[in-house]
C-alpha cells in the first residue's frame, strides 16, 4: 500500500479514537466525586506519561543534563504563567473562580498539543522510511490517544466548559498529530537538522507541572474519598506503563 494512503488510514483512525476518548466524560451527568475520581486517573496519566515515556524519549535524543534541563522549564514557564502573571486574576474573582480550573486545562492543553505534534511529526517520518516502524508507532500513538483526550475533557469538565466548548478544544487537539504527520510528509528533505527531543522536553515539563500542582490537589478535595483518589491515580499510572509494555 502506498505510504501517503496508509498515512492518510492512520490519521483517520487517530481522529477517530481521539474524539471518543474526549467525548466519554461529556456523556451523562456525572456529579462531583466521580468528576474527582476522573481527575486523579487523569493526573496518573499526566504524571506517567511525563516520566514513562516523555523524558526518557527526550533523553534518548540528547544529553541527560539538556533534557532534564528543557523539562525544568518547562515546568517552571507553567508555574511563572499561573501562580505570578495570572495569580491576581485568580484573587479578584475567588468566588467565582473557585474549583474553575481555566488555567489547569489550557495548561494541559498546550502540553497536548506540543506532545501530540511531536508524536505526527515520528509518524509522518517513520511511515514514509520504513512502514513497519511506521505501523509500531501508530500503534503507540493509539495506545494512548483516547486516554490523552479523556483526561483533558475530564480537566476542562471540572473547568465548568460547555460540551460545545470542550468538544472543540477536543476536535482541534485531535488534529494535531494528523497535522504533525504530514509536515513531516511536506518537510522529510528538513527534518534531519531538528532535535525533536527539545519540545518533547518541555512538554514534559508541562505535563509534570499539571500533573502534581494542579490535578493531584484537586483529585484529593473531598476528604472521604483520600483513597479511592489514589487507587484512581495509580490506575493512570498503571496505564501509562502498560502501554509502554505492549509497545515495548
């Protein structure tokens, strides 16, 4: 099969699974412990894939040093942006604001978005220079779509968003490996001078910052449900890994 068709399947099915993923916290009315729950497992993802599979990524591509450096970043640009440049916002509307996690879910969202172009852009290359690494990678990338995109819908759920409103950041951040994967396509003469593992680590960063600043605090809110919070975080956790095994 021709590469550009088997790319083009591929991207289908990411959307796809992209959009189910996102789409499962919007059905139904779910009421504030099981939204909680949701966002533990949602932080075990975030925290997993950082340390799972993001920062070794970043450091298989570059010295140990730069790429724990990146991800030092990139966490402390999150925590520059939201507890200083957007902190007094947070103070003038507290009622208002309370348990509206705006900032939590762009946050996650840019670091999505970084992590997902990155993932297209391996896509896109691996596809065109050796289908069968191409399809270990989609394969990856599936492995892991629907829970991104489930976690980011539970953020932006707790966030008070519309299900208009979370569909389209849903919609847009499902595109983004598609879009990632064929510039590679428009690019591949380019691509060997660009150190992939540099906005890999700073997604990282992100993910780390979002992670354990803001999901982890509010996964253990309501004061009863300490342990089944945890339980929800280690089961992201666990996620994380398994995909790891059966992607080797």
């Amino acid at each position: 099969m021709d590469a550009l068709v088997l790319l083009l399947i591929y991207s289908v099915a990411i959307v796809a699974a992209a959009i189910v993923g996102g789409a499962l916290p919007l059905v139904g009315r779910w009421n504030s412990t099981q939204l909680h729950l949701f966002t533990a497992f949602s932080a075990g993802v975030f925290i997993g894939a950082a340390f799972l599979h993001m920062i070794p990524d970043a450091i298989g591509s570059m010295s140990v040093t730069s790429a724990l450096g990146l991800v030092l970043v990139g966490f402390v640009v999150v925590l520059l942006a939201e507890r200083v440049i957007f902190y007094g916002h947070r103070e003038e509307c507290q009622e208002e604001c309370e348990h509206k996690h705006l900032l939590t879910g762009f946050s996650a969202f840019v670091g999505l978005v970084v992590h997902s172009i990155i993932a297209g852009v391996g896509l896109g290359v691996a596809v065109l220079i050796e289908p069968e690494l191409g399809v270990i990678v989609f394969l990856a990338i599936m492995a892991h779509e629907s829970v991104e995109l489930f976690s980011l819908s539970t953020v932006f759920r707790l966030a008070g968003f519309e299900r208009k409103k979370t569909l389209a950041y849903v919609g847009a951040l499902s595109l983004m490996k598609p879009l990632g994967a064929w510039a590679a396509v428009l690019a591949i003469d380019r691509m060997s001078g660009i150190e992939l593992g540099v906005p890999l680590a700073l997604a990282a960063g992100t993910f780390l910052y979002v992670g354990m600043y803001d999901l982890l605090p509010e996964s253990f809110h309501e004061e009863k449900k300490r342990f089944s919070g945890f339980l929800a975080v280690m089961l992201g956790i666990a996620v994380m890994y398994a995909v790891g095994l059966v992607i080797g």
